[in-house]
C-alpha cells in the first residue's frame, strides 16, 4: 500500500462519518432550480405542474462515495392558495442505501398584490438498509453494531416557510423536523442519542436586470445543525436572452461549484454543475458530478411572459 492510498483509508473514515451524521439531508448543488427538495413550502409556487430529475456522483474516483438520484414534481390546486408536490430520493454511502419518499403541502397567502407567503408540510418515509458484512473492517462484536440495523423504515415529518414575488424568494425549512427513528438507534454510552438530527436551511435569491438581453441572480443557502458549524452556499447566475443559465457558487469548506442551465423548449430544461473539491479530498478525486433535466406541464395553456427564475 503506497503512502497516499494509506492517508486515503483514515481521510475517507471521517469524511463518511461527517456525511452520514452531519450531512444526512441530500446534498446538491443546483437547489436553487428544484427547490423543493429543500423546502416543502415551495409546492405550487408556479402556476403550472413542474418537475425535475437529477443525478448526483460525488467524489469521483472514491470508493463508496455518495451516490444520489432524486425526482420532484409539484404544482397548484384549489385555485392557487395550495400546492401538492412529491419526491423520491435515492442516496447511496458506501455500503448503506436510503430510499426515501414524501408528500409536501403547502399553503399560501397573498402578502401584497405581488407576492405571496407559503406554508409548507412534508411527510414521508425513508427505507435504509445496509450490508455491514461488506464493509473492510467490520467488527461484529462492536457494540454499536449489535443490533440489526441492516434494514430499517423510518416515519419523517418536516415544515416551511416560503415567500416570493416575481424576482426574489426566501425560505426557511427544517426537512426533517421529527424522524420515528427508535428503531435504529442504540443504547450505548458513546452513540448518538437519536440518529436523525434537524437540519435548518435558509435560502434566499433575487433577480436583477442588467440590460435587455441579461439577468443576475444571485442566491444564497445556509445550512445550520447544532454543534456542527454552518456550511454556507454563495452563488451567481447569469441569465442570457432568458434561455442560458451560466454560474459559479463556492460551498464553505468544501467545494468552488460551475453550473449551467439551458432552456431547450418553454416546458424542457437540462442542467449540469460540477464541483471541484477543495478538502482534503482534492488529492484523491476529480471533483463531483451532477446533472438534471427540467420538465414542466400546462405552459401552453397560459401566458408565461417572464422565464424561469427559480
């Protein structure tokens, strides 16, 4: 084993352990397009039914690195004041597999003649198994992993708030605001009382014209758990002939990110960011990978007279 290949096996143990407590909410760099996967609030906010697919390979070159496909799709009903919308995310650590589905609803008031106040309810399930069996050092005398958590479900219930106009939004959530996550947890003095930690998010954007054929959006997330310091996202978008997406973000302590977004059609849109690690983790990885495409239903019934801002 070379020197570098034996710095990767300790490296790589606090990273999956940061991941898998910390870092338990899915991780993607376009939030700012698909919204709902941070904020159950954000069901409805468009008037037509939208939705996305997005494919995420973290890591590249790392064994066992997260893995994670999701698809979202929300609109309104009851004239506007709710909105349904639905998710399934699929992530992979390692040996572990989280499969989880929700239901989000959420209900709006008209704050001003522009803008609106939405709030959000998610409720879903997330199905987790793992094959410990697989991992290279595995003790099954380990009293953490006495019990049998190869496969577990768990209830989650989450809220949030979300408002906007036309160019700006902000939005506050707690994903997982209350996970039945008895069943995997244990009784030992150096494990973690419950499993599930509360995630806060804080998102926000606005758009700003800057000429006739470009926009500027600017947006910004912040992730806060308690005794973990907050990861912050920054990004810029440009915005060109209401068609091209260009960005760049930096994620605190982790990553400068490229992103780009192109709109194909009124109901099509495909988009891809790249992130280039900035850990420790640059030495042994090429960066993270993530694509998604757009699809949106019902434009052709109504006059849509400004393009997709978020």
């Amino acid at each position: 084993m070379n020197s570098k290949r034996g710095l990767l096996v300790p490296v790589l143990s606090v990273v999956m352990a940061l991941t898998s407590h910390a870092q338990q909410e899915v991780m993607v760099s376009q939030y700012m397009f698909n919204g709902l996967f941070l904020n159950p609030a954000y069901a409805g906010s468009h008037s037509y039914v939208s939705s996305s697919l997005l494919h995420r390979s973290q890591w590249m070159q790392v064994e066992g690195a997260p893995r994670t496909a999701m698809i979202a799709v929300d609109g309104p009903v009851m004239n506007n004041r709710m909105g349904l919308g639905f998710t399934m995310v699929h992530d992979q650590i390692g040996v572990s597999r989280d499969l989880d589905m929700a239901a989000h609803y959420s209900y709006k008031i008209r704050v001003s003649d522009h803008s609106q106040l939405a709030f959000g309810l998610r409720a879903g399930v997330s199905m987790y198994s793992a094959s410990l069996s697989e991992l290279l050092y595995w003790d099954a005398n380990d009293q953490v992993f006495q019990n049998d958590i190869s496969n577990a479900t768990v209830g989650k219930f989450g809220f949030g708030l979300y408002w906007y106009d036309a160019t700006t939004y902000v939005g506050l959530s707690v994903p997982t605001l209350y996970a039945a996550d008895g069943s995997i947890t244990t009784d030992v003095n150096a494990a973690y009382d419950d499993y599930f930690t509360q995630h806060y998010y804080l998102h926000a954007g606005k758009i700003i014209p800057a000429g006739d054929q470009f926009d500027v959006k600017p947006s910004v997330l912040v992730k806060y758990l308690p005794e973990v310091p907050p990861q912050v996202d920054v990004n810029c978008h440009v915005l060109y002939r209401e068609r091209i997406w260009l960005g760049v973000g930096y994620r605190t302590g982790d990553a400068i990110v490229g992103m780009m977004e192109y709109q194909v059609t009124p109901q099509m849109r495909i988009g891809y960011a790249y992130d280039m690690t900035t850990s420790r983790l640059r030495n042994y990885t090429t960066g993270s990978h993530e694509v998604m495409l757009g699809l949106d239903f019902g434009r052709d019934l109504i006059r849509i007279k400004t393009p997709r801002y978020f």
